[in-house]
C-alpha cells in the first residue's frame, strides 16, 4: 500500500499531537512531509527527530536559530515566518495537509494547499467562518477532498456516508454547554479564565475552550457546517448534550434520524480524517452504555450566552461579517486570557465591532485579510476602552 504523505500544521498542538499519535500507531500508512508550528521550539525539534520530516516552519522568526541548530545534521529543511507556511504545503508528494492551526492564520495556507491540489483535513475551523464560500469555491475547482476533523462535523460526514445529501431535511449539532451551562449573567460576570478553561469533557487548546465555555464555538461550528455541507443556515440546529457522547445527528427528509455516538477522544475524527474512507482497527477505549445510562437534551441559553446569536446573525448577514466575527472574537478570547476582559464584555466587543467595520457582500483574499486586520484593531481599542471604563467605574 502506497503511504499517506501528510502536512500537519500545528503538529504541538492539542490535535496535532493527537494526529501524530494516529500516525505513531500506524507507520505503515503515513508518512511525515511537514510539520510546522508557532513557538513551540522544544517540541517541534523532538517530533522532527522522530519523524524526519522533510521540512519544518516554525512561524516565530525568534525560534529559526534554536530549530536550525538542533536539527543541523539531519535532512529536515528548517524554514520560518508565516510565508513559509504557505510555502511548505504545496511541496511535491504531499497528499493530505491536516490543519491543526488555531485562527484566521489559518486561511491563508489552507488556500495555498488546495490550490496545489491537497486534500484537506481540516481542524482549522476559522478558514471556513472566515471565508467559506470563497474556499468552497476553491474546492471545487480543484477537485479536492475537504474532510472535516471537528467532533461534530466528523459525525455528520459520517452519518452522510451513502446517503443523497440533498434528503437532509436538518441537521443538529450538540454542545456540551461548557464549564458554565446553566449560570446567570450575574454570575458570568465575575467568573476569570482559569474558570473558563476548565473544560467538563474536552482536553483542547486554550481558544477553543474559552469558545466553547462562550458558546462560540457553536456558532462558529454552525458557520463550519453550512459551507461543509452546504446547507442554509435555518437546516442546522444547536441541541445541548452535556455528556457529549452523541457527537452530532442527521434528520432525512422521511423524519429518520441518524447520529454518530463515541467517547469524547479527538484521536477517532482525526483518524477518520487521516484515513478516510477506510476505519481502520485502533485501542482507544471503546464506549459502554452502562457507564452512561442516561442522555439527556436541553436548548441552548441564547440569551446569556449571546456569541451563539452573534455568530448566526453573522452567518445571515453573509460576506465579511463572519470574518468580522472571528476576527473580534480572535482579540477578546486573547484578552480574556490575559485577564484585560471580562467574560461577558466578549460579546459586546464583537458585536459592537460587527456594527463598525465596513460590510462587504462578496469579498476577495484580500479583502478577508484587510477586513480581518481592521476587525483586530477596532476590537483591541474596545477593549482598551472598556479597561478605562472599568478603571473609572472601580
Ligand atoms: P492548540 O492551541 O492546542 O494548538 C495550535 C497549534 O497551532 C500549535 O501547534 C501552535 O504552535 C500552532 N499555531 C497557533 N497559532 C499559530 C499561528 N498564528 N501561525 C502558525 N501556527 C500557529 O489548538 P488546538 O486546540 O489543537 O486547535 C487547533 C484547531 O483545531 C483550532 O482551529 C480549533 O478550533 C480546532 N479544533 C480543536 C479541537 C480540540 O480538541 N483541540 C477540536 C475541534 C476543533
Ligand atoms: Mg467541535
């Protein structure tokens, strides 16, 4: 069997660990073209002595002398900046990139691989909010496979497999709710983000998780969906599941309905990904209904949590305003990170960003970025502005 050759961008992160875990179980299937990531030196120099890639980028220009040197010796390539990244993705062989990226970086290489005609494993949600119909369009041109590593939109490619996709009366994507399902505003007020990073079921990178204890995350997965699967916005539905073992479910235009069921663990989407359309046999831990005697359903608090809101009336307003969305909420999950914002001020800062950058109907590339650069300077002055506030108000 001819092997896998793989990209995997964001190879030290949460899902590129985990993706390069699937390939360490599996060496006669895949091997490793690239692997890339931000800053992560220390383990960036260890997987390529591992996997002999046959290059790396590390995206922080301060880190090339520290990777170089360690990897001086070997026959890896040792490229850095963000240039690079979109580079390293067309290089002859590659036949699957995994987009494992956290952010609208992600965009841009992700474009540059399916031009060079790559398959695509994408985990990089934010491409698609940002700038689905423009990738989507580009899919199709080039003929490629865009396979979804997201829980949900993994269990949705799933239960599509066999099935004409234009009988799909709906879709419903579950979300756990987060670590703060079921709290008033009054108490979201005050909560910091160590309590937010605490995650009930999910081990990820610390954006996402500030997204799914916002309910973002849903909306940006709704965004997610609607290019994926290209369905209108009013087919998909959001079901809170707190234990998170339905991964998301599909209801056909006769009422039936089907779902993808597993223990939370990312290593299974990400394997279906890498080897699509094969299921291969693997040891993770397999699922008891014992342990889980009772699932449970419950609606979305839209009104508390707000982002999932924003992020539909975002996907309705079309063009940039997606690009918007993701680019403000990109500001404030990093400044609530850092303590400079609170919980709930997020969704008053993307939105009142949403109001002040310029619509555009149908953009281009470039005008992604631009808007995604604007988005980020208005939303950092609304946060500086809501640090004065604050200060004067104490
Ligand atoms: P993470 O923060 O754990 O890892 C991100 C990786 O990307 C790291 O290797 C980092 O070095 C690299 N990176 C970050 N910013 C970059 C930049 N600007 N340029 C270049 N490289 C950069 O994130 P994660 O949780 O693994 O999430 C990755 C993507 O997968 C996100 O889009 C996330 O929404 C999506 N996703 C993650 C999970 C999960 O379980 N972690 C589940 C579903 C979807
Ligand atoms: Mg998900």
């Amino acid at each position: 069997m001819k092997k896998k050759q793989l990209a995997i961008l964001g190879a030290t992160g949460s899902i590129g660990t985990q993706a390069l875990e699937v390939v360490r179980a599996n060496p006669d299937r895949f091997v490793i073209q690239v692997l890339t990531a931000a800053a992560n030196a220390e383990l960036l120099i260890q997987q390529a002595l591992e996997f002999r890639p046959r290059a790396v980028v590390i995206a922080d220009e301060r880190k090339y002398a520290e990777v170089k040197k360690a990897l001086a010796g070997t026959s890896t390539a040792v490229l850095a900046g963000n240039a690079a990244l979109e580079e390293v993705v067309q290089g002859d062989g590659i036949d699957l990139v995994l987009t494992a990226l956290v952010g609208s970086a992600g965009l841009r290489p992700t474009v540059a691989a399916i031009r060079a005609g790559k398959d695509i494993a994408l985990a990089n949600k934010e491409t698609l909010v940002v700038a689905g119909q423009l990738v989507m369009a580009l899919v199709e041109k080039h003929g490629v496979n865009l396979l979804p590593v997201d829980s949900e939109h993994s269990a949705i490619f799933q239960c599509l497999v066999g099935e004409d996709s234009n009988s799909v009366e709906k879709i419903y994507l579950t979300a756990s709710g987060g670590p703060f399902r079921g709290k008033s505003r009054e108490y979201l007020a005050t909560v910091s983000h160590e309590q937010a990073l605490r995650h009930p079921n999910w081990v990820m990178g610390a954006k996402i998780t500030i997204d799914s204890a916002t309910l973002m995350n849903k909306g940006l997965e709704v965004i997610e969906a609607k290019w994926l699967f290209g369905l209108d916005i009013r087919q998909i539905d959001v079901v809170v599941h707190p234990q998170s073992i339905v991964h998301s479910l599909v209801q056909f235009a006769d009422g039936s309905i089907k779902a993808q069921l597993g223990l939370p663990d990312m290593r299974l989407p990400i394997q279906y990904a890498l080897m699509y359309p094969e299921r291969v046999k693997n040891s993770f831990k397999r699922f008891s209904f014992i342990a889980y005697p009772e699932f449970t359903f419950e609606q979305p608090d839209r009104q508390t949590f707000r982002n999932l809101a924003l992020a539909y009336h975002a996907m309705e307003r079309g063009g940039n305003v997606p690009c918007i969305l993701n680019a403000a909420n990109e500001v404030v999950v990093a400044e609530f990170l850092k303590g400079k914002v609170g919980f709930l001020q997020m969704s008053d800062i993307i939105e009142e960003t949403m109001q002040a950058v310029d619509h555009l109907p149908l953009p281009s590339l470039d005008d992604y970025m631009a808007t995604d650069s604007k988005s980020r300077e208005i939303a950092t002055a609304l946060v500086t502005k809501s640090k004065n506030l604050y200060h004067i108000v104490k």
